[in-house]
C-alpha cells in the first residue's frame, strides 16, 4: 500500500522516525520565531519605531482595542511603561485612546488606520506569497496545525507567567543582564 500523501504531496511513512521528526520540528518553530524576530524587525525599523511598540500595536489589534491594563497584562510590561507606550503610539498617529463604550470611565486604545498606511504596503506581498503556501495543505490539516499551535501557546504563556513569578538567578548563579 503507498503512502497516505498530503494535498502538499509529503508522504506520511512509518518508517518516520518519531523522535528524529520531533527533533526537526522544535529545530524548524526556533527557527521560525527567529524568522518571524527578524521580519518583525524589519517592519519597525521601516516605520521608524521599537518593537515593544509594534508588539503593542499588535496586541491591540489582535484584541481589537484594549485598555491600558490589558495591555500591560499581555505585554508583560508595568502600567507606567505602557503609558509611555501609548502617548508614544498616540503621537505617532498609530493609536488612539477612546472611551470604552461599556463603562466611561475607562478608557480602551485602538489601533487608527495609519498602521496600516504604513505597514500594509510590507505586509501584503508576504500575505499573498504565503497563500500560496495555505492552498498547498487540506483543510484538515491546517485545522490540525492551528489546534497545535494553540495548544503551544497555551503551554508557553502558562511557562511565561511561571517564569516572571520566579525569583531571579540564585546567589552566585549567573548574572541578570541590564
């Protein structure tokens, strides 16, 4: 019997050692993120801005608008970082604070339509090269990898609020870098 193949033609075999494919796979996703570090990257360095900055923007735009201790809590930074953060996005034009309509006196940021003044020129060429990607893979299987990378970051995001729980190095352990 052939191998069950894939709409992207990779045979599945047996004879895949497990572990070998396990190895590779943590070595792709490091290498991956630091693809996705580097594009990241790119993207402030072309708007002029620092990357906790367009991580912000980010995670306002995946929430669609948050408040500001919201967004502390998703960017692991203090409140007053955050509002530097935000007048800094505020003056930039990429940002803005408006009132939350559930509860006035809050106050929610929303990403304004500058970021994507700025960033959609760089982003669309690489959206419409990874389509191309998608439509290699079944519907299956890109449910089946989005379920995986759920689950991961599930674990991740449990192990980062572990991590920032934890005391720092021990006496005589290795230094904290500044």
């Amino acid at each position: 019997m052939p191998p069950k193949t894939s709409a992207a033609g990779r045979g599945e075999n047996a004879d895949l050692n497990r572990e070998e494919v396990i190895a590779r796979g943590g070595a792709v996703f490091r290498a991956y993120q630091t693809s996705n570090d580097n594009f990241d990257q790119a993207i402030a360095d072309h708007a002029g801005m620092n990357r906790t900055d367009m991580r912000c923007l980010d995670l306002i735009d995946q929430a669609g608008g948050m408040t500001a201790g919201e967004l502390a809590k998703a960017a692991g930074l203090t409140s007053g970082a955050v509002t530097a953060v935000v007048d800094r996005l505020e003056k930039a034009g990429m940002a803005r604070r408006v009132a939350d309509p559930a509860d006035r006196r809050r106050v929610r940021i929303e990403i304004t339509p500058k970021l994507w003044e700025a960033t959609g020129p760089l982003m669309t060429p690489f959206l419409e090269e990874s389509q191309a990607i998608l439509d290699d893979y079944t519907t299956e299987e890109l449910a089946r990898f989005s379920d995986f990378l759920e689950r991961v970051i599930a674990v991740q995001a449990k192990h980062t609020e572990r991590i920032r729980r934890s005391p720092g190095p021990a006496p005589g352990g290795p230094p904290k870098l500044q």
